[in-house]
C-alpha cells in the first residue's frame, strides 16, 4: 500500500496481523459490501474488459477484486500488489483454490512503485487504498504509469463525512440535540487528526474525480455503491452475521487498533473529551448487546462508497 517509512505512520502497522482480522476486514466484508447485480451489469461495463485483458488489483490484501474480476477476463492475466508478504502468499493460494485455471500473479510492492511495467495493463484498480495513503495523488501518478492509453483505471474509496444512520443502541441513550452536536465533532476531529498525522483521508471518496483530473486521467463515470446497511430481527439474512460480528466487537478494538486517540488529540480533541467519548461508546455498546441477545436491535446505515473510472490519454 505504501513504502516502509509511510506505513508505519499509518493504521496497517500490525493491523492486519491477526487471522481472524484479515478474514473480517479483507475477506468477508470485501464480499458483502457489494450486490451482485449491481457490479456485474453497472460497474463491469464501464470497466471495458475484454477476454484476455490484464488486471492490476493494487493494495491486493487477499485478493478480493483481482479474483471477483477473473470471470470476465478467463483468458487474460490478473496481477495483485500489497506491501505485506502474508498477505501476498494467502492471495496466492485463495486464488488458486477458487480459480485453478486463471493465471494470477501476486507480487509484494508499494502502491508508490508498483513492480509493473509502463503501460502493460488494462485495467488498475484499488479498494479502499488511497484512503490510507499521505499521497493519494502519487500513487494516481502510478497507477496511470502502468495502464496501457486507452486503459482505465479505477480507484473505490469512502467518505466518512457521508454516513448517516438509525441505531436503535444510539437512540437508547437519549442523547440531547447538543450531545450529537458533540458526536459529529469528536469525529470530525479525528477524521483531520488522522490526516494531520499522514496516515490517510477517511474523506477521500468525494476528492477522487478532482485527483484523477489533477493525474491528468480522464474522467469516464463517477457512481456510488448501491448498498445499504440494516439489520432487523431475527438476523438470519444473508450477511447479518457479518454485520453482528463489526457492530459487537468492543470499541477497545477500534481505539487500540486503529489508534484513535492519536488522531483525535491530533484533530484538536482533549484528553477529557476522548475520555468522555470511550466512556459513552463502551455504555452504548452494552446496550447493543443487550439488544442484539434480546432480538430488539435493529439498525440502518448509508454510506457513500465512491467509485470514477477514468481513461488514459
């Protein structure tokens, strides 16, 4: 994702060293995110791809849209780019269990100098990448270097600012007008803190159709994902046990792992007011649990996941 130096000012230093981690964040919720229809009959054509087209899947993790692309490209070539070797080796057998007949290649690299040729790919592509990047634009700059004129490239990104929400948890604590004045605060802060800290721009999504005018791509389409998350009881749909799994695990988890508390001080947050904060989301996640056992949570969440695809010129 990026050189040594840059990725341990950011979250992926360790993050990812934990199995059942990697299975959560890079696996399954990679494919839940997106509804079939939707990929296959909006996103796919405006790919461009032929039978025997060369992907180039950057920031691989395990591989997920390098293998998810494999079918409409059976004859052509996928390629997978991550900075962690374990990640590279678990691409490389997931890959060939799934699709024993598609030549895949996985290979450790940075998105900063991808170990690619100039102007040998069809199609680059990145998944919430750009996101945990100090120079998104740089890394831009190289994914273009790779793709063939007339390629495109395509980067998927979030923007955090986008989320919007029922909690049926949240609305139990009864929280005043001011208090989610308050909340929306907190996380702007730590939102600019990370930033501040160069570890990357949880905001990104809305900034990519002005990054790639600025890498000198041309801009073909800019969507967002079509899905929305909610749960209602009893949670046996496709997929509730993924969405259990995130909103059940402690904000500890959240806090130590993803460091928080460093991006928050960083935004312009207190020591009393991150305290404050823990405080509030450790007694908000009890009341999740106990809602989820008692089968009377349930919860909707909508949050803009952009997508442009731009063009080689």
């Amino acid at each position: 994702m990026s050189s040594e130096s840059e990725i341990k000012k950011g979250f992926a230093e360790g993050f990812w060293s934990d199995e059942e981690i990697k299975e959560l964040f890079l696996e399954k919720q990679r494919e839940f995110m997106w509804n079939d229809d939707y990929w296959r009959n909006v996103l796919v054509p405006l790919f461009n791809l032929r039978y025997d087209s060369t992907v180039l899947d950057v920031g691989c993790g395990l591989g997920f849209l390098a293998r998810k692309l494999a079918e409409h490209h059976p004859k052509g070539k996928s390629i997978g780019v991550d900075l962690d070797p374990k990640l590279v080796e678990s691409a490389k057998k997931v890959a060939q269990k799934i699709f024993p007949n598609h030549a895949f290649d996985f290979r450790v690299g940075n998105a900063y100098e991808l170990p690619v040729e100039s102007e040998s790919v069809d199609l680059t592509i990145c998944q919430c990448v750009l996101m945990h990047l100090e120079e998104p634009l740089k890394a831009l700059h190289e994914m273009q270097r790779v793709t063939k004129k007339g390629g495109r490239v395509v980067a998927i990104e979030p923007d955090y600012g986008s989320v919007s929400f029922f909690d049926s948890a949240f609305e139990k604590m009864g929280y005043s007008v001011d208090d989610r004045a308050k909340f929306w605060r907190w996380e702007l802060q730590r939102r600019i803190g990370k930033k501040k800290l160069g570890k990357g721009d949880d905001d990104i999504g809305s900034k990519l159709a002005p990054l790639f005018f600025q890498s000198g791509l041309r801009v073909v389409d800019v969507r967002c994902f079509d899905r929305v998350f909610w749960l209602i009881p009893p949670y046996d749909r496709k997929g509730n046990d993924l969405e259990l799994e995130q909103l059940l695990l402690p904000p500890e988890f959240y806090f130590e792992k993803l460091d928080a508390r460093a991006e928050f001080l960083a935004g312009g947050g207190t020591e009393e007011e991150f305290k404050e904060y823990v405080s509030l989301m450790k007694k908000e996640h009890e009341i999740r649990q106990r809602q989820v056992k008692e089968k009377t949570y349930v919860a909707s969440l909508t949050q803009a996941l952009v997508i442009v695809i731009g063009e080689k010129i």
